[in-house]
C-alpha cells in the first residue's frame, strides 16, 4: 500500500496525488506516525458503500421498510379510536388493522412475539396506546480511537 505523509500541521490540507498511484491500490494518509485517513479508487468506494449498505439493511429491511412506514401511519390514524378502545394496552398494526391486542401489562416483546408466531416475518407496527407514545433513547457503542 503507498502511504503519503501529511506536512502540513493545519488544516486545510493540500494532497498531491497522480492518478497512477491511486489506480495502484488504496493510499494511506499519514500525520507523523498516524494514520488520518485512506484513499481508495471511486469503484472500491462504490463497492464498499454497497457491501456496507447490504451490512446494515438487509435486503428483506429495505423491501419492508415502507410497508412498516405504512403500518405506522395506520397507527396513527387509528389512534383516536384505539384510546378509546385499547387504552394503556399494546396492540399490533398490519394491513392497517389491528391484529393482536395485549393483555394489561403485557410487553410490546410479548405480544410481536405472538404476531410474528401467527403471522410470520411481516411488517407489523406494535406500540402501546397512549396519549404520547413514551420514547426510548437507546444509545449505541462509543468507539475510542487508539
């Protein structure tokens, strides 16, 4: 792999690059001792955005998202009626319709899980019925630099 080191100590950067030393391979960026960054040929990129996207978003999450999309709106929708009706209670949204109703207490876990049983892997939209849908903030992994 070629490496080019960075001498400049602010930023913004000037690289200086043939396009010969790209078509070589991938070219790493270095400050001092550290590497900033690689440099890849735009097809490596493109290659690597797809694998990267196929990764994250399965192919089935990429077909089915805007059918969950949908659910959701339905959920929506629904929602005057489902207060008066289901309040408190989780219920489970597919073809916009309500398809499973949980028991008082039960999880929103409990009753997908009976869904997905019933039904099998589908978009279903499950949500408590509440005035203002408690929201969950789920942090992920923070990564350290070495």
């Amino acid at each position: 792999m070629k490496t080019l080191v960075l001498k400049e100590t602010q930023a913004p950067y000037t690289l200086t690059l043939d396009e010969a030393a790209l078509s070589e391979g991938p070219v790493q960026v270095l400050q001092g001792e550290r590497v900033i960054g690689v440099l890849v040929p735009p097809e490596e990129y493109a290659a690597f955005r797809a694998w990267q996207e196929a990764q994250w978003c399965p192919q089935w999450a990429r077909r089915d998202r805007g059918a969950f999309e949908r659910e959701a709106t339905a959920f929506a929708a629904l929602l005057p009626e489902l207060l008066r009706e289901y309040r408190g209670c989780v219920v489970a949204i597919h073809d916009a319709q309500v398809v499973e109703v949980g028991r008082p207490g039960e999880s929103v876990a409990d009753v997908a899980g009976r869904v997905y049983d019933r039904l099998g892997n589908v978009p279903v939209y499950v949500q408590r019925v509440e005035e203002s849908p408690r929201v969950y903030k789920i942090t992920g992994p923070r990564l350290r630099s070495r």
